[in-house]
C-alpha cells in the first residue's frame, strides 16, 4: 500500500490480495479518533459502535475522492461475481463503507 494513502495502481491478482489491499487502504483513510491501526483484515460492526460526529478526516483526498472507494468497490464486486470467491469478504467492506457514509452526510 503506497504511504500516500493513494488508489492502488492496478486490481490486485488474487482474491487475498484485492482484500488486503482494500483494507489496508481503506484504515488508511479513516479519521485517527475511529482508532484503526494499519491491518489488512475487516473492520466489524464493533468497530462502527464508537462514533464522533467528525468526518472530516476521512482522508479521501484526490481528484475522484470518495468515489476511487466506490470504483474500487464496484471492481471487487465484479470480480467477485466472476470468481465466486470473497462474497463476505466484499460484504464486510460494503457494510462499513456505506456506514461511514451515512455518517457523513449525518453531518
């Protein structure tokens, strides 16, 4: 993952790494009080139990923004559509995308 936080360059070539790559990425870009230390697994539903209402340090910076996640996203799904592998995986990262959204435009 670049340290710049930056959409990964190309889709990874395995489903394991689509995931870590997501993931990593994903922690990356969170603001520092949702307290998500640099891992490459899913955040949970215990994650999104601590909320602040500032979402401006969602660090989605860049000429696309937010939307690289959803473009990332829909490219993960589709693989996951050709492959079969990584549904839950993929669900996981839709589940706390879409949550950190509606807290977003809670704001």
């Amino acid at each position: 993952m670049p340290a710049t936080g930056a959409l990964p360059p190309h889709m990874p070539t395995t489903d394991s790494l689509v995931r870590d790559e997501f993931w990593s990425w994903w922690r990356w870009l969170q603001p520092e009080w949702r307290e998500t230390p640099p891992a490459t697994y899913p955040l949970t539903k215990e994650d999104r139990e601590l909320a602040e209402d500032d979402w401006e340090g969602v660090d989605a910076s860049g000429n696309n923004g937010i939307i690289n996640v959803m473009a990332y996203l829909l490219f993960w799904g589709m693989r996951v559509v050709q492959t079969g592998a990584g549904r839950q995986e993929w669900i996981d990262a839709l589940c706390d995308v879409e949550w950190v959204l509606s807290k977003m435009l809670e704001q």
